[in-house]
C-alpha cells in the first residue's frame, strides 16, 4: 500500500520517488518564482524605459543627485554578498556546516550594509526634498540644478525602483537568518540542503536586479 | 504513436490494476473534521475546498447580475441609485474575473484531476498548494473589506486617473486585495508547471500527455508570466492613491495610458488563462463521449502554446480608442486576427474528432455541444472586434459585453460545468440525476442566448455598456436578456440542486462510468488518499480507444508505490506482464 | 523523461572560481563607473552600460546561480522571461514613442 519505503532518507517527502527528484523539482520551482519576479521588476523597467525615452533630459539632470559612489559600493557590497551565499551553498556541499554558517553571517551582514548605505542615501535625499510624490518639496539649490518640470517622475520611479528592491533584501535577509537557524539546529548537510540552495538563487536575482538598476539609474550621463 | 525512449531502456514488470468498485478508505474518509480539511495538503481536497469557494463567489456574483438585469428593466431608475449600479456592475465584473474564472478550472478541477491524469500522488509543492488556497482566501477578506470602506465604482478595470484620482479607501482595499490573489494564481502555476515537468508515471513522455494536461502547463505559463505584471501595476496603483506617485496620472506628470498598457498586459493573456484549462476539458469530455482518439494531437497540443505566446502581444486592442499610436493599434489589430488561428484550429480538431465518433450524449457531452457553439460566436465576434474601423464604433457598447460574456461564460464556464458533470463520480463517488442535468443544459443554452443575443444588437445600434439609462428604443432588447438571465438563474439553481442532493444519498459511482481510457479512471471512485495505490505505468496514447482497457490499467508489479529502487526508468516497448 | 533517478552529481563549485568571478565582477562594476564618466554620445553611452551590465548578469546567472552546469531547461526559463521582458517592452514603446503627443489629449 502507501508505505513510505525505509529505503529514503527522512527529508523526502512522500510524493517524491526520491531525494533528487526532490531536489530538481524545487529548483525548477524556485526558477519558475525568479521568472515571475523578472517580471515583476520588468513592469517597474518598463515604465522606467518608457518616461527615459520621453523625458532623456530629465534622466540626465536628475541623476546628478545620485551619488555613485555610494551606487557603486552598494553594487560591490551586493556581488560580495552573492559570492558569500554561493560559497555557503559549496560549504552545505562539503557538508561543512560551520563554513555555511559562516558564509551566511556573512552574506547577511553584507546584506545589512547594502540597506545602512541605502537609508543615507534616502535620508540625504529626503532633507533636500527629494521626496515620492505629493511630499516632493526640493530645496532652492536642488530646484537651481534641477529644473526639469517633471523631476517628481524621475524620482517617484528611483524610489519605487529601489524601495521594492530593498523590500526584498529585507526579506532575503529574514531568509538566510532563518537558514542560519536551521543550520545551527543541524538540519541541514549534503545530502539535504536544498533551502540553502533555492534561498541563494532567490539572492543571486536581487543582486542581478541591482546590476541593472546600477547604470540605469546612478550612471545616466 | 508510442514514443520509445532512447536513452535508458530498462524493462518493468508490470501487472494490472483493476480499481476497486467498493472502495473502503478513500481520500474522503482518510482525514475527517474540519481542521483536517483546513490544514490538508492534499490536491484532492484542496481543488475541492476551490471548487466551493468558486462557486460561492460565483453565486454571489451572479445575484448581482440577476439585480443589474433587473434594473436595466426599465430606461432610468428601476429600483438602484445610479451611484449603486456603478459599484454593483463593477463588483459583478471584479468577482468574476479574478475570484471565479481566473481560478476556477485551474484550481478547482486542474488540482484534483492533473495530479491523477500524470500518475502522481500529489502536486509538487502540497504545502504551497495550500498555502495558495489560503492566499485566495485573504484576497476575497480584503475585497470584502473594501466593500465596507466605501467600494468601488471604477469597474473591473481600475482605469486612472479616476482610481486613483478618487484616492477612496475601497479601491485601495480591493486592488490589494487582487494584488494578493495574484500570487495564489502564480504559486498555482509554479506549482503545475514544475508538476508536469517533474512528477509523470513511467511511459507518459510529452507525446502522451492528455490534452488537458497541456491545456493546464500552457496556461501555468501564462499565469507565471502575467500576473507579476498586474502585482506591480496594482501596486503602483496603490502608491499613486496613498503616495500621489505620479506615473500614470496626468496632472502629476504621468500617462493614463500607460497604465492600461500595463493593466492589459495581463488582462489580455488572463483571459487565456480562463479559457485555455476550459479547452483541455473539451478535448477530454469530447473523446470521451465519441470513444475516439482527439483528432490532431499535437495541433492541438501546440495550439495551446501558441496562443499563450500570441496572447500576450495583443493587448493593445483594448486600447484601440485610447489614444495609441497609430503604428500600435495597426500592429496590435493584425496580431488579434492572428491569434484566432491557433484557436480555431482547435474547434475544428474537435469537430473532426466527433466524425465517426461513436457519440454519447451524456451531461458533459451537451456541454461540449453547447460549448463548441457559444464559444465560436464569442471567438469570431472577437476577431470582429478586432478589426479597427469596427472597432471605432463598437467600442464600450454592448457588443463588447455580448463577446466577452459568450467567450467567458459560453466558453469558460460551460466548460467548467462539462467538467464539473463528467468528473463528478470520480471526485464524490456519486452519480448526478442524468435528466436533471440534461434539462438544466438545454435550460442554460436557452437562458444564455436570449440574455446575451440581443446585447450584440444592442450594442450594433450604438446602446453603450455600463450605462444605467437607456433610450426606448433599446427597452425590448433589455427585457429580453432580463428574462434570459432569470431563465439562467433558474437553471443553475437547479444545477446545485441535484449535486448537491447526488452527495446525500445519491446512486454510487462506478469506477469508471463512462469508458475513459484516462488514467484518472483508473482507480477508484473517489480515489484513494494516495490516488493509486501502486505507480501506474503507461504505454498507450491517452486517447487510444480502439485498445483494450487493460492497457490502461497496468502498474509497476510489487511495487512500493513509488519508493524503492529502479521504480522510475525509462520504459521500453517491451513491458513484461506479469 | 520525468523520474529520473540516476544519481546526478550536484556540481561543488572551487572556491577559486567562485572567487574569480567575484573578482570579475567587481572589475566590471568600476569599470562601467569609468566609463560612464567618458564622454560617449548617446545611444552608444547606455548601450556600453548595458552590455557590460548584460556581461555581469551572465556571470551570475551562469557561475554563481549554477546555470553552466544545470539542466538546460532551468537556463530557458531565464531566457524565456527575458524574452517576454523585452516584447512587453518594444511593443509598448511602439505606441509611446509614436504618439504624437506624449499625453493624447481629448
């Protein structure tokens, strides 16, 4: 009848033939999530493309108060952050459990950095009045360097753009503090690390979606 | 034909499997009480737990229709303030859509039957099935919620700059409310697509995938590609109301049209998600009923696809009056005509399929008559809709309410009601009174048409939709399809009557009581908790009924359902029956 | 087929080519700060951008995400979507940039 046969390890579940089906099957999952989330950052790409072909002065001028300097450690920040998680998944692997928790308290912490240096950036920006929507309120000096009419669109997109990507840092930080956990509590090793896995891959797109936000937003000359 | 596999070619014992006709513990009896339903991870009962929230909607919807029709009695005020009317077509409109056709074939029959139709024992992702369900769930408590704010008025659509100009608490509530079942629709996608590439019973390679297997992976596509479109148009919706982020409101600098390029963008292929899972149900029902093999297989296999790819480039013809471009709107007319092709090859492959059929008209099968009908007058009336110069006129009018109204319901929902009939036995082990269900067709046929034929010459003559007022001349088409929709509203009354009466007490169910060669025939009604209870393996052709059914019956010889070794090779065309 | 059980190897990157590709990476990322600060005309400006940001996208969606080694399905699921990006992208543009005023006025 339907009995679990005591040839499969405990972590597969019991509509699986076995651990990598298992294992594939969430991967294919998980790849099937990030697709969806292409798409849902490419409507925000979208609009983005959209006003820039129609307003290419307004993106020039209003990306003088983007600093990339700040922009481009962020980005570094984000591709340490992504070499760190993918060496945590070698570390699962090798069934090096202190190596992934290392690895992960890493990312983590890089993770936290990317969001300290993403809060000054707003808070610079709010003092000057660089703010979504109905608070826009730019100051005289802002106004002198930048006096397109629709710079609230340009900055309305930066905010969205990069406020639903610091959303989900948070929450791939929430995540990998949950594998650090578990990893502690020994759930996972190489024979079953898929969390660790699909939970680096969902990281990997937010530090691709950051690649492209980089230039587009920070870099316009 | 058969396909061979060409890399590892290992024998399987097998042995056959006849399902048992009395079944003592199934999925039913297994987990009992509520909590056990709340908390299930089975496909099973989690399509079922669909299925009724499905209908609950769609009865709720469907009362409002019954009281817009009845207002629409009389040119002005019948019994509704015109301000009421606005949020009651509009509530009509959001309920249907994105609360019961958007879910309902996908997730109420996809999830019991597509599992079993693959050999398997469940989705690939239970828990995140259940979660899916859940999600729904909270999407309808925030719609609910924005009712008690002070609702919505801006039709299904949403259009800016009056949702978000209106910054009203009842939009906002609702259109979070979408946003969140959004991600029921994409989670149920993901969890189907990875099913159908993960989960299939030895011997069922692509070419042996029943058609509405294919019908549920093209639409999963659709649903993994679109909705993340709509999540984020909705949300920037929600921050031009809360935040006045001004990307789609014209006095803050944005465009209007832009957002119903982006609303349409899902719109459009969500409409493909409703009917694509409704096809895959004809192609079943159909050979079912004709015991013949669906003529042109892969025609209609890849048709699927091909319209889930042509869909998502048409959606401009919503727009056609908006104030495109002209180089759009041409592009967008002639992709529209195109995209009926894959579509009408469809009906024609059914049509051909019935040819020398040996038909049965059972329930199911008069839906798919019925079907094939409505929905081609839905088709072309679209098509016609399609063609710009006609468009010019008969944009927002009735015409446009007549098409969508055959497609989605002459389509959709007779083809869930097809499936509803035919794979009643299998999912409650009962049979439906067979008459009743016949009457009830030829009722909802009847009802259907007379509500919605005039509409289309209403619409002609220039009657605008959504309006609430009316000139006399457009008063007997009115009455018409008032009295048409209550001729509906009864027929579907009676429809949940005798299901309803077919659980308490109703004739038990075959295993297979119509002679399906389909693999979710082949075990027992209703099945057990685990589907089968031995792997099944397959080596015909879904439709292959011109071979004995103990072909179908057959499943790995001592098998461990599943577990063990050597349990999932590829399979040659040398099986050894044991 | 669907129920492959053959033991395939998970692929355990070296910790030298994940750290070569970080090392890439990061070169990448000053060099199209450097770049963006010479004066290129447009459109060649956001095309350099963009294809140095397309090559450190493949780096890793490739290396770090594991895509050079896994099955080839997973790698068509990215393209797929970026192919969907971009029509929903072009299409639309070919109604923005063709209109003849950027907001249609009634």
């Amino acid at each position: 009848m339907a009995n679990h046969s005591a040839s499969q390890p405990a972590h597969v579940q019991h509509h699986f033939v076995d651990s990598d089906q298992q294992f594939d099957s969430a991967k294919l999952g998980m790849w099937v999530f990030l697709v969806n989330e292409i798409l849902f950052f490419g409507g925000l790409f979208c609009a983005y493309i959209i006003f820039r072909v129609w307003y290419p002065d307004l993106f020039s001028q209003a990306a003088l108060e983007l600093n990339k300097v700040w922009g481009g450690i962020n980005t570094i920040v984000l591709i340490g952050s992504s070499l760190t998680v993918a060496m945590a998944i070698r570390s699962a692997q090798r069934n090096e459990i202190k190596g992934l928790r290392i690895n992960l308290m890493i990312t983590i912490l890089l993770a936290c950095v990317f969001l300290v240096i993403k809060y000054f950036e707003y808070e610079h920006k709010l003092h000057l009045g660089i703010a979504p929507g109905s608070f826009w309120n730019p100051t005289p000096e802002v106004l002198a360097v930048l006096d397109h009419p629709k710079a609230n669109i340009f900055f309305s997109i930066y905010y969205v753009m990069t406020g639903i990507h610091g959303l989900h840092v948070i929450v791939g930080i929430g995540l990998m503090i949950w594998l650090y956990i578990r990893a502690g509590k020994g759930h996972f090793n190489s024979e079953y690390y898929t969390p660790v896995e699909i939970t680096g891959l969902y990281w990997h797109l937010v530090d691709l979606i950051w690649i492209f936000l980089f230039p587009l937003l920070y870099l316009i000359e | 034909m058969a396909e061979v596999e060409t890399k590892k070619m290992t024998t399987l014992q097998v042995q056959r499997f006849i399902p048992s006709e009395n079944p003592t513990n199934t999925y039913l009896t297994d987990e009992k009480g509520v909590w056990a339903w709340m908390t299930t991870v089975d496909h099973k009962k989690i399509g079922l737990m669909y299925l009724a929230s499905v209908a609950f909607f769609f009865a709720l919807a469907g009362f409002l229709a019954l009281a817009l029709r009845t207002e629409l009695w009389t040119p002005a005020k019948t019994f509704i303030e015109a301000d009421t009317y606005n949020q009651l077509f509009t509530l009509h409109g959001a309920m249907m859509v994105f609360f019961v056709l958007v879910p309902s074939i996908p997730a109420a029959l996809g999830n019991f039957i597509m599992p079993m139709q693959l050999g398997a024992k469940d989705v690939a992702f239970p828990r995140l099935n259940l979660a899916s369900f859940y999600i729904y769930v909270i999407g309808a408590i925030f719609t609910f919620i924005s009712l008690y704010m002070n609702g919505f008025d801006t039709g299904w659509t949403f259009y800016t700059p009056y949702s978000s100009d209106a910054n009203s608490a009842g939009v906002i509530w609702v259109t979070l409310g979408v946003f969140i079942l959004g991600f029921s629709s994409i989670l149920t996608g993901t969890n189907f697509i990875t099913t159908i590439h993960k989960l299939r019973a030895p011997g069922i390679t692509w070419g042996r995938l029943p058609l509405n297997v294919w019908a549920l992976y093209a639409t999963s596509i659709i649903q993994v590609l679109a909705t993340p479109v709509l999540a984020i148009t909705i949300l920037l919706l929600s921050f031009e109301n809360i935040l006045d982020i001004g990307i789609f409101d014209p006095a803050l600098g944005g465009d209007p049209v832009l957002y119903q390029h982006f609303f349409w963008f899902y719109s459009h292929p969500a409409v493909y998600i409703m009917i694509v899972p409704g096809f895959g149900i004809i192609s079943e029902v159909i050979s079912t009923f004709s015991k013949k093999t669906v003529f042109g297989y892969w025609a209609i296999a890849l048709s699927s696809l091909a319209i889930a790819f042509i869909g998502f480039l048409v959606w401009g013809h919503h727009m056609f009056t908006s104030g495109q471009s002209a180089v759009a709107t041409t592009v967008f007319s002639f992709l529209t005509f195109l995209v009926g092709i894959p579509t009408g090859i469809k009906i024609l492959n059914w049509v051909a399929t019935l040819y020398k059929g040996s038909i049965e008209m059972k329930t199911p099968m008069i839906y798919v008559f019925i079907f094939l009908f409505l929905f081609s007058i839905g088709g072309f009336t679209g098509i016609m809709l399609g063609a710009l110069s006609v468009d010019i006129h008969l944009h927002d009018t009735y015409y446009v309410v007549a098409h969508f109204h055959y497609v989605m319901m002459g389509g959709t929902l007779i083809a869930l009601l097809a499936g509803l009939h035919y794979w009643w036995p299998k999912m409650t082990g009962k049979m439906y009174n067979e008459t009743l269900g016949k009457i009830s067709a030829v009722l909802i046929f009847i009802g259907f048409n007379m509500t919605f034929l005039p509409q289309f010459v209403m619409g002609a003559q220039g009657m605008p939709r959504r309006y609430y007022n009316y000139i006399d001349q457009f008063q007997p088409f009115h009455q018409t399809s008032t009295i048409g929709s209550y001729i509906l509203g009864v027929a579907f009354l009676i429809i949940l009557y005798y299901l309803v009466k077919s659980l308490f007490g109703g004739e038990k169910a075959p295993s297979n009581p119509w002679n399906s060669r389909g693999l979710e025939w082949q075990s027992t009604s209703p099945p057990d908790f685990h589907n089968f209870d031995h792997t099944p393996v397959v080596i015909n052709h879904p439709y292959d009924y011109h071979k004995p059914m103990e072909e179908f019956q057959l499943g790995i010889a001592v098998s461990h359902n599943g577990h063990g070794e050597h349990q999932d090779e590829a399979v040659s065309e040398e099986t050894k029956k044991a | 087929m669907s129920t492959t059980a053959h033991k395939h190897e998970h692929h355990v990157a070296s910790a030298f080519q994940l750290w070569l590709i970080g090392g890439a990476l990061v070169v990448l990322t000053i060099l199209t700060v450097v770049v963006s600060s010479l004066p290129i005309p447009a459109p060649l400006d956001i095309i350099t951008a963009l294809s140095i940001a397309l090559v450190k996208a493949f780096l890793v969606a490739a290396f770090f995400m594991g895509l050079y080694w896994d099955v080839k399905f997973n790698s068509m699921l990215l393209i797929g979507a970026l192919v969907f990006f971009i029509l929903m992208v072009t299409v639309t543009l070919l109604d923005t940039m063709y209109r003849n005023d950027i907001v249609p006025s009634f």
